[in-house]
C-alpha cells in the first residue's frame, strides 16, 4: 500500500523518500489534498515486506491444496452436458 505525502512533506525529506524507494516503499504525493505523483521503484514493482511476502505463500499453499466446493465434478464435460 502507498504512503501519502504531501509535495511539501516530499519536498523537505526527499532523501528519505529515496531510500524508502529503493528499500521497496511507494509514496503518493499530493497538492491540496489531490495526488499528483507516485515515487516508486524505477521496475515498477514493489519489493515484497517479509509479512506480505509471508502472506503470499500462505495464499499460494493454500491454492495448492484446494478447497472442496461440495459441487461435485468440475470438468468440461460435466460442465458442457450435451
């Protein structure tokens, strides 16, 4: 999730912004209470903290072992009857 700040708050620690960025961090910056601008990694992609990245592999585990829907089969055929 994006931090917000103001251009004035981004203005007076902009140092700190960039190492927040480049430790994964995003900022949104805004001008009278409108953003105006993100600052965020130059890939585009957020670098994980250890708790979301956590939560992902919980999320992936738990799509590995699936969970019973009680609808019985769910494949195309059955899905598609003639």
């Amino acid at each position: 999730m994006s931090k917000t700040l103001t251009l004035r708050e981004a203005n007076q620690s902009f140092a700190r912004c960039v190492r927040a960025v480049e430790a994964g961090e995003e900022f949104v910056i805004t001008r009278n209470g409108k953003p105006v601008a993100r600052l965020m990694p130059v890939s585009g992609r957020r670098v994980p903290t250890p708790q979301q990245e956590a939560a992902w592999e919980r999320t992936r585990e738990r799509m590995r072992e699936g969970w019973d829907l009680h609808a019985g089969p769910l494949d195309r055929d059955s899905l598609h009857e003639r």
